[in-house]
C-alpha cells in the first residue's frame, strides 16, 4: 500500500476504533490524550535516534579522513623506497576511501534534513497536544449536552490526522536511520579489514567502470606528482637531518 | 480549503489558487501515467512550494481536519502512482 494512502487508512481505522470503542465520550478523550503523549515521547525517540546517527557518520568521517592520510603517506613512503606497486596499491585505496567519504557527506545532509523536519513536527505535535489537554478539560466540564459528542469527534479527528501525519515521518527517519546503521557497520568492517573492493556495490556496472577509470586516472595523476615530489626529496631531508645534529652538539 | 503538506504542516488555501493546484496535479497525474519521472518531480516540487509561498500556514495552535492531503516531496514514483491517478488529489 502507498505511504499517502496508508496515512488516511491509517488515522481514519484507528480514530474509528477509538471513537466506536468508548461508551463514554470523556473516555474517549482520555484514551486519545494518553496515545498522544506516547507518540510525543516515540516522536522525541525518533529525533534522538536520528541525531546519534548523524553523529556516527561524522565520527566516521573523521576515521576515514585520518585513514585517507595514512594511505598518502604510506603511498610517498612506497615510493621513498622504489616501490612504486605498493604506492599504486595505496592510492587506489585512498581513491576509494575518498569516494566513501563523498558519499558520508551527502547522508549527512539528508540526515540534516531529516532531524529539522522531525523537530518542527514534534513542536506542532506538543502545541497541538497542549490545546487538546485544555479543550478536554473543558469539554468534559460541560459534558452532558450530546454537543459535547460532535465536539469530542471534532478534536480527536483534528489531532488524529496529525498523529497519523507524524507516525509516518517517523517510520520514514526510523528506516533511514536503520540503513545507515547498516551502512556504518559495513564501512567499519571494511576499514578494518584494510579491503574496500565492492564499495560501489549499489551502482550498475556502467557507473562502476566509470568510476574505476576516474579513480585510475586520479591515481596516476597522484603517482606523477609523488614521483616529482620524491625526486628533490632524499637531499632535503639529508640537510634537515645534518641541521638536527648540528643543534645537538651545540 | 485546508491543505496538509505531509511532514511540513497544514496550509489555507483560497479558492483561486486551489484551482491553479489542481491544474498542476493534474498535469502531475499524466506525468506519472506517461512514466516522466524528472518531470513529475519538478511538478510535484511546484506543487508542494505553491501552497508554502501563496497558502496561510495555519498555526500550531489550531486543530483542524484537513482537506487534502499532498504527499511529501520525496515521494518514490513507486507511491506516486498510487496517489496520483484518476483525478489526482484535488477532485475536477
């Protein structure tokens, strides 16, 4: 069933069990005001979990930037040594940890996203509940009128469609929140497996090519500015290191 | 007509601008009927900032039963096509 069709199944069935269930119109009003603190409390759950997952992609960001400059120094190493197979194997890591982080960066914007809508709903779900508190109350004082029946109706429809409204968003930022737990997991077990083939595994294979020959053509670009940098390298480091030991005897 | 926009909230609609809306969802059903995915995501963004720019957002305050209920903007064309057929979310 469709999400949108699903939020007016959704709200219309469980308003009607509500309002069919109660005998006692006040019960009604109770038993609605009860499920709206919950789903206030499930709401504030759900900004929370999206926020903490936010911040496990950050910190895993910042893994992966340290990780990336590992790999570049590693890669100048190789190359201070004559191993230019090694340099190569590093900076195609490298390659596909940077690529990792592009994507990390575009999740969190979403995430961003996700975590502002949920706050702005839970401000209008608490607001909304705050008024109904008031209006039961008031409604209840004057039960007795069989107004006080089109009244109970009217509200709890009113708040029910916003309930349903924010139960959905929820379960929407709930399975992002899941993905990218899965996600997070799969990046961490890669870093430290020291393996990243396959990263590109949700892409078709044109993107993967393409991606593969970006990522060569970055790495040779990468070998030939190492391999200029290193060829005025060793003689600077030995002024460096005579300069050290003159220090020292002095 | 009171218009929620699923996610963001509940908006005031005059009549005038509910016609233009209904245009664009009707425009936005043949899209989604044609299969016009690019399209259709342009069209139901309009859609969404039509009734955020020239709608009166209604206040957290108020409890209202909404009209018409528009979807979210990121939609899959999947739920699309459940929700955008026949004569759209505005009736003709």
């Amino acid at each position: 069933m469709g999400l949108f069709k699903r939020m007016e199944t959704v709200f219309k069935s469980k308003m009607n069990t509500v309002l069919n269930r109660m005998e006692d119109p006040r019960e009604t009003l109770d038993y609605s005001y009860e499920r709206q603190l919950e789903m206030l409390q499930n709401v504030k759950r759900g900004v929370a979990e999206v926020t903490s997952s936010k911040k496990r992609l950050e910190l895993q960001r910042v893994k992966l930037i340290q990780n990336i400059d590992k790999l570049e120094k590693q890669a100048k190493d190789a190359i201070a040594v004559g191993r230019e197979d090694l340099a190569r194997l590093a900076l195609e890591r490298k390659a596909a940890l940077a690529q990792q982080v592009e994507e990390i960066d575009r999740e969190i914007v979403e995430l961003e996203k996700q975590q502002e809508k949920l706050i702005a709903s839970e401000k209008r779900l608490s607001t909304k509940v705050e008024i109904f508190r008031t209006r039961k109350e008031s409604i209840k004082a004057q039960y007795s009128a069989a107004e006080a029946q089109v009244k109970v109706n009217e509200s709890v429809t009113g708040i029910s469609e916003e309930m349903a409204d924010v139960g959905l968003a929820l379960e929407r930022a709930e399975n992002k929140t899941e993905e990218m737990k899965a996600r997070a997991e799969a990046i961490d077990e890669l870093m430290e497996a020291g393996t990243l083939e396959d990263l590109t595994g949700g892409k078709d294979k044109i993107d993967r090519e393409l991606a593969k020959i970006s990522a060569q053509s970055n790495v040779e670009s990468e070998l030939a500015r190492l391999k200029a940098e290193a060829g005025k390298g060793p003689e600077k480091t030995k002024t460096e290191e005579e300069g050290t030991e003159e220090r020292k005897e002095v | 007509m009171i218009i929620r926009i699923m996610g963001e909230g509940q908006y005031r609609a005059p009549e005038a601008l509910c016609d233009e809306l209904n245009q664009i969802d009707n425009r936005i059903v043949d899209l989604v009927n044609e299969g016009k995915v690019e399209e259709f995501r342009s069209e139901l963004a309009r859609l969404i900032s039509q009734i955020k720019e020239r709608g009166e957002p209604i206040k957290a305050e108020e409890i209202l039963e909404s009209d018409i209920i528009v979807p979210p903007e990121d939609l899959s064309f999947e739920e699309a096509k459940n929700v955008f057929k026949g004569s759209g979310i505005f009736e003709d």
